[in-house]
C-alpha cells in the first residue's frame, strides 16, 4: 500500500502501459483517474479498476482544465500526475511525414505536458507537494531512423522533465520521467511498420533482456518514483528497456 491515500491522474490510462500504471496504483492504495481520449475504453477499464474516467484529449486546454477539476471534484486533492498518453507517426524517411502527423506527434506528446502543468501545477503549489511523471520512450535516447518526429518529441519529453524537476524542487514538486522500450501496447504495429514474427525478432534482438516491456514493468517503475520511496529523486528519465540504451 506505498500509494495509499495517494490520489492520481494517468492520462492514456485506458490501455497499455498507463493501464498497467493505473492497475499498479490501485493494488498500491491510490484513487485514480483514468483520462482517455477513447472514452468507452476509460470507462471500461475504470469498471474493471474500481477508478474513475473521463474522456480527455490532452491536446484541448479545455479538456485537460475538466480533467483536472473533474479529479479535484471526485478526490478533493490531486497528488500525481502521470503523462502517458502518446502517439506515433508510422515509419517513414523524416521528409516525407506530413504536416499533419508532425503536428499530432507534437501536440499529443509535447503540448500536453505544458497543459497539464498549468493546470495541475497550481494545485501542487498550494498544497506543497506533489509528483509528476512524464512517460517517454527509449526513442528519445537512443533515437532509431525512421521515427524521426517522434524520437525528437520524446527527447523533448525528457528535456521538458528536466528543467521542470529544476524550478518546481524548491516548492515541493518533484518531477520524474519513464523511458520504456517498446511494449505489448497499440503502438508496437506503429512503430515497427508491421507487427510480424520477422520484424519482431529483429527489434527483439536489440535488447540485451530479450524481450518487449510490459504494462507490468512500467506499472512498478511508476509506483517507485510517484511514492514516498522516491522522496529524493527528481529530474531522472529512468530507462526500463531490458539494457537497449547501453
């Protein structure tokens, strides 16, 4: 029970890993908010969870501004925020993914953290506490060709966490990021082009561990780093990758 009493938002937390998260915080004690873009899904999973949902684009101020007052309404304080939710662009050569892919990469993984900080940080100043955790990707690391606009919003991700982490320790705040390889979750046929034995195989083989992450391994590293255990981290992009960055 390292979360109890804990009350959390997991943005993405309808499937993959913000659902592994957002199971991991409930074993651990938290009341969590499953915010979805897939609102049928949010509340799906929230059923099954015991949480609660509300369909969310975390692109819209307007969403992630009901998000957060919907979260304070139902728990009375918020004390994590996990950024989760993240698109891809398909595999292409950087010069010929368009316009409107670019700008969906962006505002999905960038933009929202920048919106949920205005809306979330002012209540973790007034009450001196609290933990964000912003979930990245190896690609942000350890780029591969091909998803260029993508490894590039994720390394923004972890930047973002970083200089975050600096100017809110001195008011509590501590701010964390997760830099998972690729999972069993709805982006893996995205990233690898086409979800076959082959083109497994030959990702697989990148990773010293020898197989994908699963919800399960980045449920506990979040539970690690939004508790109390983690009191003195701040500003890590921890790599749970199975060894693909070394």
């Amino acid at each position: 029970m390292r979360l109890k009493g804990k009350a959390a938002i997991v943005t993405g937390g309808a499937s993959g890993f913000g659902a592994g998260i957002a199971s991991k915080f409930r074993a651990e004690g938290a009341r969590v908010m499953i915010a979805d873009v897939n609102g049928n899904a949010a509340d799906a999973k929230a059923r099954e969870l015991g949480c609660e949902a509300i369909e969310t684009d975390v692109a819209s101020d307007g969403d992630v501004a009901a998000m957060v007052a919907s979260a304070r309404s139902a728990f009375g304080k918020i004390d994590i925020l996990v950024n989760n939710a993240g698109v891809t662009h398909l595999p292409a050569p950087l010069d010929e993914v368009s316009e409107t892919d670019f700008d969906r990469v962006f505002a999905v993984n960038c933009k929202s953290v920048y919106l949920t900080a205005r809306h979330v940080v002012p209540a973790f100043k007034e009450q001196g506490s609290g933990a964000i955790l912003n979930v990245a990707s190896t690609a942000g690391v350890s780029p591969r060709p091909r998803l260029n606009w993508y490894n590039a919003s994720k390394g923004w991700m972890n930047t973002a966490t970083k200089t975050m982490a600096v100017e809110l320790a001195p008011v509590g705040i501590r701010v964390n990021a997760l830099n998972p390889v690729a999972g069993e979750t709805p982006l893996l046929k995205s990233f690898l082009g086409e979800d076959t034995p082959e083109m497994r195989a030959k990702f697989l083989a990148t990773i010293p561990l020898g197989r994908f992450s699963t919800p399960e391994d980045i449920g506990n590293a979040a539970c690690y780093l939004c508790s109390d255990e983690a009191s003195m981290v701040t500003g890590v992009c921890l790599e749970v990758d199975g060894g693909r960055c070394i």
